[in-house]
C-alpha cells in the first residue's frame, strides 16, 4: 500500500445543492417505509434517475444422446447450435462471440461509470463506502468484511455460520438464512488474489488523503482492487458485464439472426432504468443472481428447440438452476412462473411429455442440492415452486394422456397466474403494511408503460406477441381443419416461442402487481423485441422487404428516446455524504462497549452491525418470522404505546441502546403509511394517543436516558432496574 496525499477536493466545480434522493429497499427483504429519510447527502446538477429459427422436418424419437460423443464435444456443438450457426463455420461463431463481448465490455463501462458518477465512490474513505451500503445491503457486505478480515478463510466462514452480531442474543447460521455464497466466493477470491499479490510483489491498491472541505477533517480514501469495497463492487460489475453478452447470444440464438442480438442490447441500454439497478445498488442478491437466470432461460430455450436432448445441456440447466437459486431467496418465486409456463406449453401442445419431464427431474436435482447447501433452509422446500414441481410431476405421472386433450380444454388452464395474486387482496396488519406502504411493493407506476411506449419497445413486444398469438390460433385451425378435433397426436414447432410469450404474461402479472418485479419484465421485453428478426413469424414480410432495413428503422426510432434516457443517466452526477450517520458511527465505536446491544430501524442496524462491529437485535432481512416479531417490538417505539410497557419489551431482548429517529415518527409515503398509523392498525386500542416517538424527542427520562444526539439520531440509553 502506498500512501499519497492528494489535495483534491472530491467538489471540482461548484454544485447547487439538492435534496437527498430516497435509497431504493432491496428487492425481497425490509421494506423500507421510509423511502424518504433523510440520507445521503448529494450534490447534483441533474433532476435525478427514474428510475428463433427452427429446424423442420421429422423429428427424432425423444431421447438423451448416447455418451458416445464427449460433454466438452457436446457443449461447443449446443453453442454452435445455440447461435444459429451449425453451418455456418468457426468465422461466423467467432464474430458472434465478439460482438457479444463487445457488448459485455460497453454495459461494464457503462454501470461502473453511472456508479462513480453517482456516489464518487473512488473518494470516499472506508467508512463512507460502507455507510454508502444502505439497508440490506450492508447486511450482505458486513459477511464479506467478516470473512475478508478474519485471521484465515476457514475461520471466516465459521464466524458467520456461528454469528453472534446479527440478532443478538441468538447464535445463528447466517449462511443458511441469508444466501450468503456469494459473499463467501468473492472473500475467497478477494484473499487469494491479495496473497498471490504480495507474494509477487504487485501493488493492489493507492490511498491518498483526500480534503473534504466544509471544516471537515481529511480522510484516507484507497484505490486498486487490494480494497476490499473496490473488489466487491468490481465483480459485481464484471459478472452484470458479462451478463449483456449473454443477452445478444439469447437474443440472436431466439430471433435466428444476429440482428436479433442488436436489438436486444440496444433496447437494453434504451430502457436502462427499467431493466435494472445494479449501478445503484449493487450488493443486492439480483446483482449476482440475475445474470445466471438469462443463462437458465437461454438453455430452456435451447432445450425446447432441439430435437435431442443431450446431456451437457441438461447439466448445463442444473448448474445454472443452482447458481440463479442460491444467491437469491426470491429465485424460487421465478422459477414457478416459468415451470406454470412451460407446463402450459405442454398443454397446448408444443413440447412433448418426455422433454417436459427431463426439465422437471432437472428442476427437482437443482432445488435439492441448493436445499443440502443451504444446511436444511425450509423456505425451499415449503415453496410454491416445490409443491408446482412435486404436483406437475405427479400429473405426468399420472395422468400422460394430458397431451392429447381436447382444443376446447385449453381454456382449463387459464387461470393459473390467479395464485399468484390472492395474498395482495388480504386482510391488513403489521408485516403487509410495512410492504404495501413501500413505493417499490406497490402496483406498477402508471408512467411505466408510457416510458415503454416512447422508446417503441412496447409496441415491438406486443406486435412479436400478436404475431406468436396469431401462429398459436394457425396451428390450432390446421388442427381443426383435418378433424383431428377429439385427439390430438400431432405435436407443433418452436414451442420456445410459444414459452416465451406465456413467460411474458407471467412477468407482467408479477410487474403489473409489484412494481419493482418489472427488473424481470423490461430484460425480458427487450429478449421478445428481438423476434422481430425472426423468418418464423415474420417470413412474410422479409420476402418483400429486407430484413436489415425494417431493423435498423425501428431502431432509429427507438434511439430518438433512447438516447435521451442515456444521456439523462450520463447526466446525474453527485456524491456520497451522510455526516449525521458518520457521527452517529463514530460515537458509537469510541464511546460503548464493544458488546453493547442496540436496536433501532432496519437500514441503520445494518449499518451498525457493519461498521461499529456491535450486535444489534433486528436487521433488513425480514423474511424470518421470529426476526419479525422482534422488528415489531423495536418498532413499538413509533407506536403508541406506554413509555414503560415498551422499555419492558427492550429489556427481555438485552437492548441496551436505542436509537431514535424522529423522521420515522412524522413522515409519510402515502395516506396510511406513517408508522403510528400502521401501529393504529395493529393497535386501534391505543389509537388516538400521542406516539411515544414524539414524547420521547422532547423528554426521554424516566425510562431512558439520551446518550448522543444530532440532526437525524438520538441515541437512548435504556435504563433496567
């Protein structure tokens, strides 16, 4: 390490001030109620972010390819087959492959320079970078500094499998809970990348001395990937990198042209805001889950095009199922809406029994071993995409007639996205509400499909879909027109489309209802616009005019808007600043106890247990019930409860600190959503009093005792008798 000083002020010109912009809750986990609390503060200009040709002829009789032929063998022909390029020769295999890289090094570039531009991350001291980590995803990094910082890897991962910080006083397997591989394979890569370093002599990292100005005391901020945050972030980048060259292969093995890969990155980059947010917030788990779904999908795609099924694909399909599943506890609600998909593409016809249950048993293998690696997690087991699997196997096993079912039966199935929707219409309480309340678990923002429309990708998504509609109704007529209206033996081409436009439905539904799950809706829009290169549905129309010049015209049309929404990310500029929570973290490290407990609310627990390396009782994950009922209690402190009843609570959970923030108290997302409202839900009794936050501002004795206060926290010492 090399220590410079660098007499930069991190402000190079002046900037007007502006207000803070609300964090995004990660996806799954706390919700934050709060979106609006006062946080970071940035300096910034901008107005802010808003956010397949098949073969035809006789098919083979269904079976797994003999192991005649090498796996190694196998792949390298899947991928040429996969690009569209069995005949076409290593030249154009490797242009392909170019372009794809190509575009993984533009969307790499891309979100690390968004990133930089937004936080001046490479200027921020150590602290700074892990204040910067709000919520949940401080919770994941704080794993990754455990085991980065613990005296070898081995005991690094026996600390966070025997943790004590998190939900203290308990000793839990935060591994098991919180999908935390990902955090182990980067420290682990992160120690031996450091060690191999030293060992050679190469420099890993720079730290200069930055001055903060304002009266501000200097910090020392390190560059290089020897940084543990710099490393972190850096791979995160590389994998969402990677990521888009996944997305032109997808797009031009499913359109049958290269086109089709073009059209799928630009509307990518079009629609940037919509399709993801790993540029602001990248330690979430879709950060690293994300990007092996598209994988997941494009060999289901390749699976239900080929007339073989080989091995190498289908254990190909396990590893990827896996590697989507364990970094992410939502994976599992995906997975069901594509097994509902392709199920009903067996309905209909368009993929045959056997295949069906080769997807399901692979289906089956993965969901099991992320069970055995997760130590037992229930959550996998007790899923609706467990129980889909066990049902839809049963009904194969059953029940293989299914196949042949009458064309007036479709409408049987059409009904099965209404499972997904009942839990939104229930009754209220304490947990729904501090969901329902957040901006981001709402419905989808009615500006959405405007801002789909102004880029035409919308437009492009529903004429592709009205043209599979239209191949369904087709196939289905030619069905009915040789009689064959009681049993149908005949099985239909490019199933992959038909999938393709039922996964389009499944997406909306979840986008339409939760306004946040449209990070799986707009990617997979931008992989449907893709089939307006496609000969299959659109044959008729490039027999009268050249593919190339509908292409680039509708993409000249996308660009008008799409590269204003470029340039409008390209513009936001501003800078990581939380001194309210520096000084909060900076008492709390020099004057308590290093086992003093505190509670508070989620995103800033999350900070604590990071950076003040102090136990805390509650935290952002919040899909367990026991740490439910325990965020309920830490939060009776906005409710309107006695002073003493609630002290009572603190104490049975050995809080010793509390720390208080008005701004919980008084703000407001929406009619209903204030935290003594939602209180006075769960607590109509006491409604009507005034909520023990605002008494405790003014006077915390005698139950409590304010230990540090600033701007935004006040810090309560709980006093026990």
């Amino acid at each position: 390490m090399v220590l410079q000083a660098r007499n930069k002020h991190r402000e190079a010109a002046p900037k007007p001030p502006q207000p803070p912009r609300a964090s995004q809750s990660p996806l799954r986990g706390a919700p934050d109620v709060g979106a609006g609390e006062p946080g970071p503060e940035r300096a910034s200009p901008s107005s802010g972010r808003k956010g397949a040709a098949g073969r035809k002829g006789p098919r083979a009789e269904p079976g797994v390819s003999p192991a005649g032929v090498g796996l190694g063998g196998r792949l390298v022909a899947g991928l040429r087959g996969a690009l569209g390029l069995r005949r076409a020769g290593r030249g154009r295999t490797w242009t392909t492959l170019l372009l794809a890289a190509f575009a993984a090094v533009l969307h790499w570039s891309h979100i690390t320079h968004l990133f930089e531009n937004d936080r001046h991350f490479s200027h921020l001291s150590t602290l700074e970078r892990e204040m910067a980590f709000r919520t949940e995803m401080g919770l994941y990094y704080s794993y990754f500094k455990t085991i980065v910082e613990a005296p070898s890897f081995l005991n690094g991962v026996w600390m966070i499998m025997n943790d004590k910080l998190t939900e203290y006083p308990l000793v839990i397997n935060t591994l098991k809970r919180f999908n935390l591989y990902p955090e182990v394979i980067l420290a682990s890569w992160y120690r031996i990348y450091t060690k191999i370093m030293d060992m050679i002599g190469i420099q890993t990292k720079i730290c200069w001395t930055v001055t903060r100005g304002e009266g501000l005391s200097p910090i020392e901020s390190c560059e290089g990937l020897g940084d543990p945050a710099c490393f972190y972030v850096a791979v995160i980048f590389i994998l969402n990198g990677l990521m888009m060259a996944l997305f032109f292969i997808y797009g031009t093995y499913l359109s049958g042209s290269r086109l089709g890969g073009l059209v799928t990155v630009l509307c990518f980059f079009f629609n940037h805001g919509e399709c993801t947010r790993v540029m602001w917030t990248p330690p979430l788990r879709e950060s690293f889950s994300y990007p092996f779904l598209v994988l997941q999908m494009l060999l289901v795609t390749h699976i239900l095009r080929a007339t073989k099924l080989y091995r190498g694909s289908l254990i190909a399909l396990c590893i990827s199922n896996i590697f989507f599943m364990l970094p992410w506890q939502f994976a599992q609600f995906v997975l069901l809406t594509q097994i509902a998909s392709l199920f009903a593409v067996y309905v209909v016809g368009y993929i045959d029994i056997y295949k069906l249950r080769k997807i399901i048993y692979i289906h089956m293998i993965s969901l099991a071993l992320c069970f055995v690696l997760m130590f037992g997690n229930s959550m996998l087991l007790t899923s609706y995409y467990a129980s889909s699997l066990v049902i839809i196997w049963g009904m194969l096993a059953l029940k293989p007639h299914f196949v042949k079912i009458n064309v007036s039966e479709l409408s049987l199935w059409a009904h099965i996205g209404n499972l997904l929707t009942s839990k939104f219409f229930s009754y209220k309480d304490f947990d729904t509400l501090l969901y329902t309340c957040a901006a981001e678990f709402d419905f989808m923002e009615k500006e959405t499909p405007l801002r789909y429309t102004k880029t035409l990708l919308l437009p492009a998504v529903l004429v592709v879909f009205i043209a599979i509609v239209r191949k369904i109704i087709s196939d289905m007529w030619s069905i009915l027109a040789k009689q064959q209206t009681h049993i149908r033996k005949h099985q239909f081409d490019h199933g992959e489309l038909v999938y393709h436009a039922l996964q389009l439905l499944a997406y909306t539904a979840l986008g339409i209802l939760i306004m946040r799950l449209k990070l799986f809706l707009t990617p997979h829009m931008c992989v449907m616009a893709s089939l307006i290169c496609s000969r299959q549905l659109f044959g008729w129309l490039f027999c009268k005019v050249h593919p190339g010049a509908v292409v680039f015209a509708v993409l000249a049309a996308m660009s008008i808007q799409g590269s204003a929404n470029l340039q409008t990310q390209w513009n936001i500029v501003g800078e990581f600043s939380n001194l309210p929570q520096e000084e909060l973290i900076e008492w709390i490290k020099y004057s308590t106890k290093p086992d003093a407990v505190f509670a508070g609310a989620m995103p800033t627990m999350a900070s604590v247990k990071l950076s003040a390396l102090r136990p805390v009782v509650n935290h952002p994950h919040y899909e367990d019930a026991g740490l439910r009922a325990r965020t309920k209690i830490v939060y009776s402190m906005y409710s309107r409860k006695a002073a003493e009843e609630v002290k009572q609570e603190l104490v049975k959970l050995k809080v010793n600190y509390y720390i208080l923030e008005e701004s919980w108290c008084i703000r407001r997302s929406k009619p209903g959503c204030s935290m003594p409202e939602i209180w006075d839900v769960e607590d109509p009794a006491n409604a009507g009093k005034t909520p023990l936050c605002n008494l405790l501002v003014k006077e915390s004795k005698p139950h409590f005792t304010t230990v540090f206060q600033n701007s935004v926290y006040k810090v309560l010492e709980v006093i026990k008798e």
